[in-house]
C-alpha cells in the first residue's frame, strides 16, 4: 500500500506531454534563414542526405538535400544501425504531415529519436524561432522519398 503513493508519482513523470500546436508563419527570410542554419550551422542536411564518394570530403548529393543520410552501423564499428531518416516535405516518408509541435519536441526533447546518434540534445536550446525556421525550410525541399522516421 505504501508504493501506491509513489508509483502515481512514476507514472506522472513518464507522461509525455502532447505537442504543442504552435506554427510559425512562412516568410522568404524564414526559409533564408532556416536554409542557412540546416545546411551551414546545425548539419541537419549534411547528415540527413546520401553523400557522392566520388569527390573529395563526399558533398551531399545534388538534389537529394534531406531525403535520407547513410548508415552508422558495423562498417563503421558503430554498435547497432541508425539511419538518418527523410527530412523533405515528402508526406509519406519526410516530414511532411508533421506538425511544428512534433518536430520541436523530436529536437527538444528528443521525444521520437530512438538513438544517440543524432545529438538532439545539443539543439534543444534552440529557439523556437530558429526551430521554425528550419522546419519551414525543410518542409520547402523537393519531397523526395527516402528511409522514414522511426
Ligand atoms: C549526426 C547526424 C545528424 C544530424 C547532424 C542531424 N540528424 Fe536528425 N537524425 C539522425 C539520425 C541517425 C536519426 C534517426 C533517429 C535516431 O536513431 O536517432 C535522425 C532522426 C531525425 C528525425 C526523425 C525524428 C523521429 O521522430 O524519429 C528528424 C525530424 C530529424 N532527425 C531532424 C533533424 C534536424 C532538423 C536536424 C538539424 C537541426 C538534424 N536532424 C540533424 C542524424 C542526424
């Protein structure tokens, strides 16, 4: 009887809250901005694109920006496999039909994020501003098909 006290106090702390419903508005200077912070700062695009191993330092692969990075998985010693998965606005396998909420709670509480590979916890502090920013710019990608989120 005496854990029935503490056992609520358990279930409330694993409660994942709801996402929130905010969205912020799309402007040319939001997409320039998010455009510049996932592919110049944050590397969202370097690691969420196939890379062309035929030229020095491997670039992201024109025209694929965000469609699906490459494997970290035993041919690079990497304890288990995760892919980074399709960022476009590709309503089946980006992120498309995901909401501003959703993909801010993926970065900010890494809520979604099954691996540590994506270092989420190093952009929780972003601002929402800037978090907006990205997803507008990353929901304005070609939607191309690609390895979905888990
Ligand atoms: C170091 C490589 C790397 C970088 C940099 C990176 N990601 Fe990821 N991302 C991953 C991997 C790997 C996954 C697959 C999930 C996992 O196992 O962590 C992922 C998953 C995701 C997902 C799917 C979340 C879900 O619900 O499963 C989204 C959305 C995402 N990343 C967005 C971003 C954005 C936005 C940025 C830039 C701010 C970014 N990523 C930067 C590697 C990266």
């Amino acid at each position: 009887m005496r854990s029935a006290p503490l056992l609520l106090v358990l279930c409330a702390c694993v409660t994942v809250r709801a996402p929130s419903t905010e969205r912020v508005e799309v402007t040319p200077a939001r997409l320039a901005r998010g455009a510049y912070l996932a592919t110049a700062v944050t590397e969202c695009v370097g690691c969420h694109s196939p890379r062309d191993w035929s030229f020095s330092l491997a670039p992201v692969r024109a025209g694929t920006e965000g469609s699906g990075g490459e494997a970290s998985d035993a041919r690079m010693k990497f304890p288990g496999s995760v892919v980074p998965s399709n960022i476009t606005g590709d309503g089946e396998t980006g992120v498309g039909n995901a909401s501003d909420g959703e993909l801010r709670r993926a970065m900010q509480e890494g809520i979604g994020l099954d691996g540590r590979v994506m270092a989420w916890d190093r952009y929780a502090q972003m601002t929402t501003e800037d978090l907006g920013a990205i997803y507008e710019y990353l929901r304005s990608l070609p939607p191309l098909p690609g390895p979905p989120a888990k």
